[in-house]
C-alpha cells in the first residue's frame, strides 16, 4: 500500500467520522424524530439548511463526472442544454409555496398525499406511490454504484467496490434511521458546501496548471477554438431532442419527490420562493461556471483525454494528485447527499403512501417507526441491484425523470384546470407512464422526440377524453381544498 492510497484512506475515515458526527449530533433532534412529520420532513428547516440540502440532493456525482465529460466533448452548447434546470426553479417558485400551504394545513407528507387528497382517490394515492418509488430506487442504486467506484479508484482497488457499496449503504442509514430528515438535511449541509469548494477549488487548479486564468483562454483558444461556440456537433442534439430534454430534465426534475418535499419541509411559503430564486443564480453562477471551465480548459493539457466522463479525475491525478482526493471526497458528498434524500423519501412513500392504505387508523410513532424499518429494506433493495447488472434497472434509471414529469398534468389539475377529473388523471397518469416506457425502450424516441414527451402526449389525450365522459370534483370541493391558498403565509 503506497502512501498515496494511506492518505485516500484517512481522507475517506475523516470524512465518515464528520458526517456522523454532524448527522446523529448537531442534526439529531429528538422532539423532531417523534412523529412521522418531522421524521420525513423535519419541523420547518432554516433557510440555509433548506437551501444546501436542496443543491446537495439536486447535484449528484453527475456534475464531477458526466456534466463535466459533456463539456469536453461537446464544448459550451452544454449551457443550452442545460437550461432546463431554469425550468426547475421557476415550477418550485409557482407551485413550491402552494404545495407548502396545502401541505402545513392538511400534513401532507408526500407527494400522493397532497394529489390523492384533492382527487379523493385512494387507487389514484397508491398507483402514483408506487410510480415514485418505482423510479427512486433505481436512481439511489446509481449512486451507491457511483460512490463505490470513486471509493474503488482512489484507494487503488484497495477497497472492493463491493465494500464500498456497502460502505455507502451503512453510514448513509445509520443517521437517516435515527434522525430522519433532520439529520439527513444537516449532513446535506455540510456535503453541499464540501461539494462547491471542491468544485471551485478544481476550477482554480486547472486555471493555475493552466498558466493563469487570461493564458488558460488564450491557450484554449489555440488549442481547441472549435469548442467555445455553440455547434450541433451531433444529428442526436437537434430541436425536437432539446425540447424534449427541456421539458422532461425541468419537470421531471422538480416533480421528483426528493425535491417536491423539500417545499414542505420549508419554514415558510416564502422561504420557497427564495429558495427558488438562490437556486436559479446557484446554478448558474456556482456550479454552471466551475464545471464548463474545467471541461473546456481539460483541452490543454489533456486534448486526448481518453475518458471524459472521469475527467476531473483523472486531470487531478496527473497534475494534482493531492487535490484528486479531495475530488473524491466531492464525488462521495455528492453521491451520498442523493442517496439519503432518496431514503428519506422512499420509507416514507412506504410509510404513510402504501402503510396509510392498509392501517389508516395507525398513529403518528408507528408511521414513523415503518418508515424506520423501511429505510432498512431500501437499503437492502438498494445495496442488491448495486451489486448485480440488470437491464432493466438501467432502462428505469434513464426513464427515471420522465416517469416524474406525467404527474405534471394531474397537479395542473388542482391549480389550473377544474375539469380534469379523478379517473381522467388517474387514467392519463398511467397511460403517461406506459407510453414513456415503450417509446424510450421499445420505440426508440419516435421521429426524434424522447419516448417521455410521448408518455406526456398520451397522458394528456387519454385525461381529456376520461374527464370529457365523468365527473369533476364538485366547486364547492374544489374551493374548500384550495382555501389555504387564498391568506399563504408569507413568512
């Protein structure tokens, strides 16, 4: 074992210690834990706690390893493509609030809580419940697979990725069985501000191997100009997939569970709104910039680079080896912070979606404590499809936000339109879904749209014909559920 590997190692033990340390003490609060509200949303979460445990759930391992490989390949037209994440935060500014409202009044807790209520639909709770988990725990074992291959990289192969997908698994559900949402979101904390100053710091080292910030530029533009102006490098990027990128990636990206809850979990509806417009700027400003001028600038030193989508890595391994740990550390926060997010949000689609079904009568500690005993069998489900190849699994990880965005038409439902009905959502819901499903796998993105658009193309046509041939929720119904909306709380 060199010393390069002892160092990884020390790193890697330094940063489980800080997490746990941060999770089971300054996070755990047990008067928080003791209900099932507070265990899945925590009781009203400070702006700044709010804020970075949204980036760190939002940003995973995709932004130190593809996004930047994007770059490199496909030069700054990236930023065009990237402008769905616009779309995100502008949904959770307009619907954030109103989902916190609803949810503060009614203790909604999950998503299918606030739709199913409004719908009055049981089925309707159960089959969207089942959808979300569907497609979350896919995603989670993504990034236990990719935080155990970042552990197996840096220590050399000294640590199997089969320990480190188990080292993912436990410590992530040690402090999200014990302190819930609460711990999950300080830890995320800590993970996010980790994940930003190891990207900003990388953007520093590569301007400085680089020569300087002006030489980086004027070598890049030497070096590979063809990169710093927008081409369709590729017959894949034309308007239709763009399209259908920008709406799936900013739908499905804010119709994610893991995110819609954070708008419950705010102290505030105004503390959505801010929250949506610090992320837009954050975005924009905090990671978009860090990460195209690292992908584009890879071109000097590293032209040939032979896998992009480990860029960051691998420029730190040859020219700053001592950084590339601290990369590594970037990758696990950012993976991890994912992971938890999406545990909390699984046990409790378990919890209170499916266990609510079958013993609506049960109290506020015995949801929570199957919510417990559900992070422990996501786990398990997790850690087992991270260690086998499925098909499958990956056609669900790439299905993943596309499956999200079909719930969009049900929600426009509440707030936009009063004639959808319950069958015709719940019907176009799930004709959305088979749809998205056939046109990515079996179809293969028909006439150059993403099977996903078609999913919603389907989802809306079957809605309207349902709804034009049954009932309506009743005006006086209708009004009374959204009766919170009219005095929000604007704190």
């Amino acid at each position: 074992m060199n010393a390069y590997v002892v160092a990884a190692l020390i790193a890697i033990v330094i940063y489980t210690v800080f997490n746990l340390i941060v999770g089971l003490g300054l996070g755990f609060d047990k008067e928080t834990v003791s209900s099932a509200r507070g265990y899945f949303i925590g009781g009203g979460t400070r702006n700044f706690i709010l804020f970075f445990t949204t980036v760190a759930t939002w940003f995973s391992t995709g932004i130190y390893q593809g996004v930047v490989g994007s770059v490199y390949k496909n030069g700054i037209g990236w930023i065009g493509i990237s402008t769905w994440q616009l779309l995100v935060v502008s949904l959770m500014g307009i619907l954030g609030p109103r989902f916190y409202t609803l949810s503060k009044i009614r203790n909604y807790i999950t998503p299918a809580d606030l739709v199913g209520d409004y719908y009055k639909s049981k089925p309707f709770k159960i089959i969207m419940g089942l959808g979300m988990l569907a497609f979350c725990i896919p995603s989670m074992m993504a990034q236990i697979r990719g935080v155990s291959w970042a552990i197996n990289g840096i220590t050399d192969e000294f640590i199997p990725f089969q320990i480190g997908v188990l080292y993912a698994a436990v410590i992530v559900g040690i402090y999200v069985y014990l302190g819930g949402f609460n711990s999950q979101a300080w830890v995320d904390t800590a993970q996010g501000l980790a994940f930003i100053v190891i990207l900003w710091g990388s953007l520093f080292i590569v301007a400085w191997k680089n020569g300087g910030w002006n030489e980086s530029w004027s070598r890049l533009m030497e070096t590979a100009p063809e990169v710093l102006y927008y081409k369709d490098i590729t017959e894949y990027w034309n308007w239709r997939m763009y399209l259908s990128f920008f709406v799936l990636q900013g739908c499905g990206g804010f119709f994610a569970p893991y995110v819609w809850q954070r708008s419950y979990a705010a102290k505030s509806s105004g503390a959505v709104k801010k929250l949506a417009g610090y992320m837009g700027a954050f975005f924009c400003f905090g990671v978009c910039f860090p990460v195209v001028f690292c992908g584009l600038n890879f071109h000097v030193l590293m032209p040939e680079m032979a896998n992009p989508e480990n860029g960051l890595v691998a420029f730190m391994a040859q020219f700053a080896p001592a950084w590339g740990i601290f990369v590594t550390i970037g990758i696990l926060a950012a993976g991890m912070s994912t992971i938890s997010s999406i545990l909390v949000t699984c046990s409790s689609i378990v919890a209170v979606d499916l266990g609510g079904i079958i013993a609506p009568s049960a109290d506020s500690v015995k949801v929570r404590n199957w919510g417990r005993k559900a992070v422990i069998v996501m786990l398990i489900i997790g850690v087992a499809l991270s260690l086998i190849s499925l098909n499958t699994i990956e056609i669900l990880i790439n299905l993943t936000l596309a499956g999200f965005t079909q719930i969009l038409i049900p929600v426009l439902g509440i707030f936009v339109f009063r004639w959808i009905t319950p069958k015709g959502a719940c019907a176009g819901y799930i004709a959305g879904l088979i749809i998205t499903y056939l046109g990515t796998v079996h179809w293969n993105n028909p006439f150059g749209f993403m099977g996903g658009m078609w999913g919603l193309a389907a989802n809306i046509v079957i809605c309207v014909i349902i709804s034009m041939f049954t009932e309506p929720i009743k005006e006086e119904e209708r009004k009374q559920f959204l009766s919170p909306l009219s005095k929000p709380d604007k704190g």
